[in-house]
C-alpha cells in the first residue's frame, strides 16, 4: 500500500462555517439561500416588559451588547447571562 499525504480540512474557510460565526459574532452575512443580513445594532425605542429604556443608557446597552458579541460562541455567551 502506498502511503499518501491527505490534505487536511481547513473547516474555518467553509461557507457554512463563516456563516455561523458571523452571525454569533452580530456582524452582517448572507444566508444558505442569499439573502443578507445586516449587522446586529442596538435599537432605540424598546417595548419589552422589563423597562430597558428607563433602566439602561444607550452606551450601556451598546456595551452589554459588544461583551456579547466579542464571546463569538455560544457557551461562552453563557457565562455572561449565568454571572
């Protein structure tokens, strides 16, 4: 038998792969089928129940929201959410 150096999988540069890291990361992609989605931004007006806008300065949220998107992956996102 003949041994043969295989090339090896560079998963990073995959499509798919790119895809779910710019979406964890907030900033702006293109799906599977083509549409784009643009980056992830703090909105100004907020309708939630927890009172956000009374609570919270933009520059804060801007910042929780930036710590977030720096994790890049989602078990490391969760340990801003548990403490």
């Amino acid at each position: 038998m003949i041994d043969r150096k295989r090339k090896k999988r560079c998963s990073e540069t995959w499509k798919r792969n790119e895809r779910k890291k710019a979406r964890l990361l907030g900033s702006q992609y293109t799906t599977k089928t083509g549409k784009i989605v643009n980056k992830r931004e703090v909105k100004a007006d907020c309708t939630c129940k927890n009172k956000c806008m009374t609570k919270f300065t933009m520059e804060e949220k801007e910042a929780v929201l930036r710590a977030l998107y720096e994790k890049g992956s989602k078990t490391n996102k969760m340990s801003i959410y548990m403490g």
